[in-house]
C-alpha cells in the first residue's frame, strides 16, 4: 500500500489489519506436544487425531497405539517432551518443516491399580510437516530421515 493510500485509510478509519506474523516454530511445537500429552492422558483417540491431518501415516499410527493402551485398560499421563533443538528448514504462515531432536522426558503409566513410571526415551532426530488447518497446527509427514 503506498503512503497515500495508508494515510487516506488512516483518515477514514479502515487501516487494513496487518498481515498475521510468522508462527514461532518453538513454540508451535511445544503446544502440538501439549496438546498430544493431554490426548494421551486422558485415552482420547478422536483429540489425538485431531492433531493431524487427515493423510498423516504418523497420525494413523499413533492413535492406534494409543488404542491398544486403552484396550489394555491404560493411559499415559505427564507425558513431556524435551526437545534438545530445533531447526527450521522451510517456514511460512500455514506450513512449518522443521527437524527436531527430541525425546520422552517423563511419563507415567496409569490403570486400574497400575501407576508406573516409564523410561526415558533415547534421543530421536525426526523432519516434521506441520500444516495449519482451520487455525490450528496438524502434522501432516513425520520421517527420520531429514
């Protein structure tokens, strides 16, 4: 927009919003982790879904295996991600390739009289596709190779 025509919408009061900033990939990543620990806690396959796209292998498989916990009568809670880095190869507003080392810091089995801690995962190197769908971030690829 040039000057004169921001000062003249300035003056009619309609300054165009400005455009959305760039998503915080770090941050992006901690809530999805969040979000995906809480599914987890509370044995909900349909929320864990949710938190990939539709086409998404990693997506499939995840809530199947959090399926077969719950078959077995079991959740996961305080389940917490630490994420060792990050690096951004692609950003945009609606699309995120990151390749994250990681592990599972803490979680806790949980069922009818089971409480136990679990280990500690072994760091993992992994590309993540993230997508922005109606607003909210989905994985759409995860692959170990990056």
């Amino acid at each position: 927009m040039t000057l004169l025509a921001l000062l003249l919408a300035a003056l009619m009061g309609t300054v165009p919003a400005p455009p959305p900033a760039a998503p915080d990939p770090v941050a992006v990543l901690h809530a999805w982790d969040d979000a995906r620990a809480e599914a987890w806690a509370t044995a909900d396959p349909p929320a864990l879904r949710r938190l990939y796209t539709s086409d998404s292998a990693a997506g499939a498989a995840d809530v199947a295996m959090l399926r077969a916990w719950r078959e077995r009568g079991l959740r996961v809670e305080r389940l917490r991600m630490q994420v060792l880095s990050v690096v951004v190869r692609s950003q945009e507003r609606h699309r995120l390739v990151l390749v994250v080392r990681d592990r599972v810091a803490a979680a806790v089995a949980v069922g009818d009289g089971v409480r136990r801690s679990l280990p500690h995962d072994e760091v993992s190197t992994r590309r993540l596709v993230l997508v922005r769908v109606a607003g909210e971030w989905r994985v759409r690829w995860v692959a170990d190779r990056y």
